[in-house]
C-alpha cells in the first residue's frame, strides 16, 4: 500500500493537474469510479494505472477485477495519498493515470460513415460544458468530437469528469485550428452548420440529412461572423418561453439529438410495399 503522500509517485501524479505536464508526459488523471470503469472497459490500453483506496476497493469491487483481468497495474493507497494525488476534494476513492486517447483530424475523418453525425467546438472555454457536450455527443451517436485548439484542454480534469465516462466512448481530435477544421470537414463532403441565435434557420427546418458537423461557438459570444460565413447554414434553436438563451451544452445536446433523430429515420427502412396484381 501507498502510505506516503509525498512520495515521488504522488507528486508525478499530481503533476498532472497541469496542462504543461500532461502535454509533456501524454498522459491525464481519470477521477472517480465512474471515469476508471469506462476507461478500464472501453480503453484498458490507454490505462497506465489505477489508484484505489481499500474502501472504495470493495465498493467498486467489478472495477478492480476488471483491471486485474486486463493485466492492469492495481495500486492501493490511503485515502490521504489519493487526495494529494487528485485535484477534485472528492475523488470517491479510485482514479487512474491514463495516457492520451485523441486521434489526427485525418484519420479520424478517414473512418466516418457516410451519414456522419460531428460535432466541432471551436471556443469553448468552460470545462463543464465542454464534457457536458462531449458526453451529449456520445449519447445522441455522434461519431467524433473535434475541438480546436482555441477550446479548453479536453484533458483538464474538470473536463474529464463532466464527460461522466463518455471519454472513452467516440473519436475525439484535438489541436486544429477552426479554419483548417471547417476546411478539411469540406473537402471530406461534411455540409457545416453553425449553431448561433443569429441563425435564420431554425432548428426544425434545418436540412440534416447526409453528413454534417455542428459548429458550436463560445459560452459568451457564440461564433464570429467569418465562422459562421464559412457555414453552409447558420442554425438557431427556438425558444418559446421567455428564456433569454440556452446553455451552450444545452443546445449542443438539442441540437445533436435533432441529427440523431433525422438519421434514425433515414436508415430505419419503410413497411414492406405490396403490389397487387391484376
């Protein structure tokens, strides 16, 4: 067992509350069952190790013996040693060191479907909204995050907890700038819809079908004119009561989930046509 809370271990991982680190090292702090269990799932080769007091050992019993049957590195600590460790008050006993999971903007368009359903966050500064939004992606069946790099680290741990998991669940790419962003999505045949309350399309007429990539601006001042020039279409959500806006994580999510709607029913197949005969 980890007894010693400044040990040269700990500090490493703590280090890793800093963005510099973890661009140096490659790697990031997963906190809280949660997060450990859809990593240890989904993506057991991007786990370095795991953390875990022996409370919360027996607590999350399934994630443990999952990790050991991964062949995983199984640390136990004390509740003292995890906190100096997390940056969260609370970790809930359980966080792992994970090495970076983000994918070239190439290939991750290399791999889409040709229905492909994206979603682009070009400025986006809050932590919570942006895993807020990646986790409504994962939900509504998107099939890649990209963020540039105006946005805030995907990394950063508030990040990574807000996504409750959903990490480790799609393609995300990260470090592009918008323009080279909007133009590669372009060139692959990704129609681009800009989701802003100056948008004179609204949500319900918008065409979503095909392949198509919402573009989601800043918390504040959504997107500037030249992103939303370079859109095929600039769509807003209507609001019907007397709401002065949506929360940018909020309209991400309606917003992906009209897509995800829209392509449901184009690939769910009509009742069968029977043609009578004479």
């Amino acid at each position: 067992m980890l007894t010693n809370p400044r040990s040269d271990r700990v500090k490493a991982v703590r280090a890793l509350s800093r963005r510099s680190m973890r661009t140096r090292t490659g790697e990031f702090l997963a906190e809280g069952p949660q997060a450990v269990r859809e990593a240890v799932a989904f993506r057991p080769e991007l786990v370095r190790d795991v953390y875990v007091t022996p409370e919360a050992a027996t607590r999350h019993a399934s994630i443990v013996e999952a990790a050991g049957a991964a062949h995983l590195w199984v640390h136990e600590v004390t509740p003292e040693v995890l906190a100096a460790m997390c940056d969260t008050e609370s970790p809930q006993g359980i966080a792992a060191v994970c090495r970076a999971l983000d994918v070239p903007l190439y290939r991750l368009l290399a791999d889409l479907p040709s229905d492909a359903l994206v979603c682009v966050l070009t400025n986006v500064r809050d932590p919570g909204n942006a895993g807020t939004v990646i986790r409504g992606a994962d939900a509504a069946g998107a099939d890649a995050v990209i963020v540039s790099d105006a946005s805030v680290d995907v990394y950063n741990s508030k990040v990574v907890r807000s996504t409750v998991g959903s990490l480790w669940h799609l393609p995300v790419s990260l470090g592009a700038s918008v323009p080279d962003i909007l133009a590669v999505l372009r060139e692959r045949g990704v129609r681009l819809l800009a989701a802003d309350g100056a948008g004179t399309t609204l949500l319900h007429d918008a065409d979503l079908s095909g392949a198509h990539a919402w573009v989601m601006g800043n918390e504040a001042w959504g997107l500037p004119e030249e992103v939303r020039d370079a859109c095929d279409d600039v769509v807003r959500v209507p609001i019907h009561g007397h709401a002065e806006s949506l929360n940018l994580a909020m309209a991400a999510t309606i917003c992906l989930y009209a897509s995800a709607e829209a392509r449901r029913s184009s690939r769910t197949p009509g009742p069968p046509v029977t043609i009578l005969g004479q």
